[in-house]
C-alpha cells in the first residue's frame, strides 16, 4: 500500500469465508451499508481497460500508402476505487432537487420500474433531528401484490449518520403505511441500533409520528389531483380503511375524509364520505 502514516487494520477470515476475499462482494456490502457516509471510501481493485495498438504482424503484409491497421488490446491495472461518491439526496436542499433526480433515485434504490405518485422531501428538528424523503408508488410494490402486509416487504430504509442500519423494522412506519417507500436518516439513534433498543426508544416513537404526518399530508395533495387521486385510491385505498381501525394517532377522522366510495348517484366518479352522507335520503 503506498501510504506510510496512518492505521491500517488486518483482519483474518475463517476458511469457509473466501467469499469476502472477492472485491465484487466487498463492493456490494459497502455499496449496501456505507454508500453515503460522509468520508471516502477506497477499494483495491483490478481494471481492465482497452486501447488501440499498432498491428505489427498486419503491418508486414499492408500495401504502400495503406493507412497503418491497429488492434484492440487489454489493460489490466490495479488501483484505488471510491464507492461512495454520490451525495445522499435527502442531504441536498430540496431546490437544488428536481423531478427526474427523485425518479432515478427511488428507481435505483427501491428496483422499482414505475414512477412515484409523489414524494415528499423534509427535515424535522425540534424533540428530535432527522432527515427523510418519502415517496407514493405509482404501481403496488410486488412483494403486497398477493399479501398486502407480507412480512418481506422493505418500505423504509433506516440510516443513522449516514449508515444504513436495516429496511425491516416494522415499528418505523404502521402496517397501514407498508406501500410508502422512502429513507430515513437520523443523528439521534446510536450506530449500534437493534430491534429492543428500538422498541424502547421514545426517539423512533416521534420520528414515526412525523412520518405518519407527512404520508398524509402526501395523500391530501394527491386528492387535489382527481385523475392521479383515483390510481392512488384503486391501489392503496385498503390501506387507508384499515388505517381508520388501527391508527392510535388521532389521524382517523383525516383518513375518512380521504376515503372515497361509489353511489348509486357518483355515475363513474367516486365521491367523499361526507358527500355520500349528504346524499342519503332522511
């Protein structure tokens, strides 16, 4: 290595761990868990590149005032790669975001194909400090296609400075919220956070209650959008009904008035519960 200060630490792996010798694995686990600390990260790999040369053995035999042939050779070097150049997102002041970074960007880290309905990009401080950035799906996710609380599915990916702790902790977001997908990134939970210490934290109990908050005030702004408010109520309208059972945040009375129903006098329109109850005959 060429660095002659610093501290370099020697792991050593047990024999049928040969698989974290392959620099493709140690690249996906860092990619995984370290994409967006806030200090490089290098890996020693090997390049291959591929360049234009000179054909000797074509030369031999090439006509007078024959423009001289070349061929394509391999390069093999080794040098210093960095995997965490991109800036988290939800970092970047929301003005300096547009539509199509928050497409790609939900794309690439949930291997979603659809575009969001919407997203919701915001910082709270105050009781607490975090970051987050929320989307709508513009499809069902595929794992709530035939179970629309299968215990797979991975809504929310939970950071803490920056580090990636865990997508599966269910006390993060209500089940009726399953089909949000989005990051959280939190100053305030310790690096080694697990499952108990979750449970116990009143930290998370806020921050849930804030991403309850915004979900919702998201659903309020596709309601004013009656086209994108009914793909948004065909797929996840379930969700919110079932919100109205179990919400212990005194969000109930908000979910009904976002809950849509047919008449026998909406013709092809859905229409509001208080509308429905207008129309009742006395």
């Amino acid at each position: 290595f060429p660095y002659e200060s610093g501290t370099r630490i020697i792991l050593t792996l047990k024999d049928d761990c040969d698989d974290y010798l392959d620099d493709f694995k140690l690249k996906e686990l860092l990619r995984k868990y370290s994409e967006f600390v806030n200090f490089p990260i290098e890996i020693w790999a090997q390049k291959t590149s591929y360049e234009q040369v000179p054909d000797e053995a074509a030369a031999e035999s090439a006509q007078p005032g024959e423009p001289p042939k070349t061929k394509t050779v391999a390069k093999t070097s080794e040098e210093f790669e960095i995997l965490n150049e991109q800036k988290p997102i939800w970092l970047r002041n929301p003005k300096e975001v547009n539509g199509s970074d928050y497409t790609e960007f939900y794309k690439s880290t949930f291997r979603a194909f659809d575009e969001p309905l919407t997203s919701a990009h915001f910082a709270v401080e105050g009781q607490v400090e975090f970051k987050s950035l929320l989307y709508v799906p513009g499809s069902v996710p595929f794992e709530l296609m035939n179970n629309m609380f299968d215990n797979s599915a991975r809504g929310i990916r939970l950071y803490v400075k920056r580090v990636f702790i865990n997508d599966k902790f269910e006390d993060l977001m209500p089940r009726w919220l399953l089909f949000i997908r989005g990051v959280v990134d939190s100053d305030d939970l310790p690096l080694n956070v697990g499952r108990e210490i979750l449970q116990k934290s009143n930290v998370l109990r806020l921050i849930r209650r804030r991403l309850v908050r915004r979900s919702i005030d998201m659903f309020k702004e596709l309601a004013q959008d009656e086209a994108k408010y009914k793909r948004f109520w065909d797929m996840f309208g379930k969700y919110l009904k079932i919100g109205i059972i179990e919400d212990d945040m005194n969000n109930k009375e908000e979910l009904a008035k976002l809950c849509r129903f047919w008449s026998s006098t909406s013709g092809d329109k859905l229409m509001t519960l208080e509308s429905y109850v207008s129309n009742m005959n006395e």
